[in-house]
C-alpha cells in the first residue's frame, strides 16, 4: 500500500461522511419542515375554533379595560 492508496482512502472516507452529513441535515429539515406544518395547522384550528364558537372578544384587550378607560 503507497501512499497514494492511503490519500485515495481517506478522500473517499471524508466525502461519505460530508454524504452522511448532508443527508441528516435533509432529514431535520423534513421533520422541521412538517413540524412546522403542523404547528401552523393546529394554530389555525385554534384560531378557526375561537372565531366561530363566540368565546372569543372582537378585541381581547378591551375585555381588560375599566369604564373609566373607554372614555
């Protein structure tokens, strides 16, 4: 074994592990990715679910005001 072979190697193994690294940081991607999604959806959920059942003030800081402040 020359040192040629020695190179040859250590190059290949530097660019599987880059390969290795690429493809886990597409894999996080996707999670956050739909992570994300879902954390968007289930905002939406909510904000559709306060909007139609009436719970919810047109204004929710007006709820904390006095009288006195309105006028």
């Amino acid at each position: 074994m020359n040192v040629d072979d020695v190179v040859t190697e250590k190059i290949a193994a530097a660019a599987a592990r880059a390969e290795a690294a690429k493809r886990r940081r597409a894999a996080f991607k996707a999670a956050r990715q739909r992570g994300l999604a879902a954390r968007h959806a289930q905002k939406l959920r909510n904000l559709s679910a306060r909007a139609t059942d009436g719970t919810a003030a047109d204004n929710p800081s007006a709820a904390n005001d006095t009288t006195e402040e309105n006028s």
